[in-house]
C-alpha cells in the first residue's frame, strides 16, 4: 500500500515538473518535451560542428559546393530562425548516402546522397528534412527523452524496492531495453515523419514543389535493394513505402505554403 501510494505520488508530481517543460513543433503544433534549453542544444551543435570540420573530408569542388549552399540558404531564408548561425558544408563521401543539420544551423551533405538527388527541388527535399529536424529541436527532444526515461527507471527501481545491486541492475537494464524499443525508436520514427512534413512545407515556402519529395524518396528506394535493412519496428527511419504513401497525402497541406520563385 505504501509503495504504491509513493509511486501515484511520484508520478503526480513528475506530471506536474514535465508538464512545465512542454514545447510545441512548428507547423505541426506537435506538443513535445523539453528539458534541454535552445542555449545548451545550440552549443552541442556548434561543439559537434568543430568536430566534424576537424575530422571529416570536406569537398571543395566549387559546383558542387555552391549548389549545395545555393539550395540551403533558399531553405534557411523560411526557416525563420535569424538566431541560427547557417551553414552549409559537404563531405566527400562518395560510399555515404547521409546529411544532417545541427542545432543552431550547421547543415552537413555527404557527396553519395548527392547522386539520388540529381536536380534542386529534389536535393531541397534533402535540405527541408534536416532543417526541419533542427527547426523543430528533435536532438534536444530526444535528449530530454532519454533523460525522463533514465530519470522514470532510478524511481521506479527504488519504489519497488530493489536495493539489491545486482537486482536493480539487472532491472534498469531490462527498463532500458523496454524503454528503447517502446519509446525512444518509435519516437524518432515519429520524428522523422514529422521532418518531412516540416521539410515539404520548407520547400514549398522556398520556391520548390514538394512533390519532387515523392522522386527523391523513391530514388533512395531502390539505392536501398538488394541492401540488409533492420525490422521496421526496430528502425528510427519510418518503411519506404509508408513514407512515400504519407508524402503523398501531405502534399497538398504544403502547397498551402507555396511561394513563387
């Protein structure tokens, strides 16, 4: 009875803290959790940014380099974020099929996904999903999640009494697992669906038609063929074809946001 009188009070009270740090996701008014500030979240980025410039190989071939900057600052001028310091860098990986964008606004295109996106409206795509990803603040959400998660597993170990050692370690692993699969990795699917919708919006407000999304995802569709890929339920990446279905439907929401070029 006390246990679980002490457990409904944990759990009123950490209601009541995480409510205090709700967010909301732009253009998908998505409510998210929060317990990381912009401030903390944008020096990581620029941290890992120095990082990276340090240890990767980036290109310097000039067409190369301009249409991806091109492309970008087209995107980073609707992001409406004059606070994010933007931009835009290659990495010469032919083998690497990849781009990300750090928080406060440091963009990174790996030369391999460059073939799969062989014209701007398709590499805009590109640039619109991982903007989106630092617009709507999916690392810090992520962040805050793993942290609730580890928070949530230490009170629920030592409500239920574990104080062995080796038994409250043997249950905040299997929480972990449990937390993992159930939470965190459908959580970044989540995510990743919400980037392309960010992403289309992007495009559209740049100038660009969204439905090129469809092509590039389709083109990174058959890249995959033939490749080993990991369980849908068990990857942070939605399945190709529910992507591309839910591309389809959203591409008459983004065209709301449509710009001339």
């Amino acid at each position: 009875m006390k246990t679980s009188l002490f457990l409904r009070l944990v759990l009123v009270s950490g209601l009541a803290a995480l409510l205090a740090y709700c967010a909301k996701a732009p253009y998908t008014e998505r409510s998210q959790l929060m317990l990381v500030s912009q401030e903390q979240e944008t020096q990581l980025g620029a941290t890992a940014a120095k990082d990276i410039l340090k240890k990767e190989p980036i290109a310097n071939d000039p067409n190369t380099v301009e249409l991806v900057r091109r492309v970008g600052e087209r995107i980073a001028a609707v992001a409406d974020r004059p606070d994010f310091s933007w931009a835009f860098y290659v990495i010469d990986e032919p083998e690497t099929i990849n781009a990300f964008c750090l928080p406060g606004g440091k963009v990174f295109v790996y030369t391999g996904i460059l073939p799969l996106a062989p014209d701007e409206a398709q590499l805009a795509t590109v640039m619109g999903h991982e903007i989106a990803h630092a617009l709507a603040r999916h690392g810090a959400e992520r962040m805050s999640m793993a942290l609730a998660a580890e928070a949530g597993g230490a009170v629920a170990s030592a409500a239920l009494g574990f104080s062995n050692p080796t038994t409250a370690n043997a249950f905040m692993q299997a929480y972990g697992v449990a937390t993992n699969v159930g939470v965190l990795l459908p959580y970044s699917r989540a995510q990743e669906s919400e980037a392309d919708q960010i992403g289309l919006a992007l495009m559209a407000k740049a100038g660009y038609d969204p439905a090129a999304a469809v092509t590039f995802w389709q083109n990174m569709e058959k890249a995959k063929e033939g490749k080993a890929k990991p369980p849908a339920f068990l990857s942070t990446h939605p399945a190709d074809a529910e992507r591309i279905a839910n591309i389809e439907r959203l591409i008459p929401w983004a065209r709301q946001y449509s710009r001339p070029n």
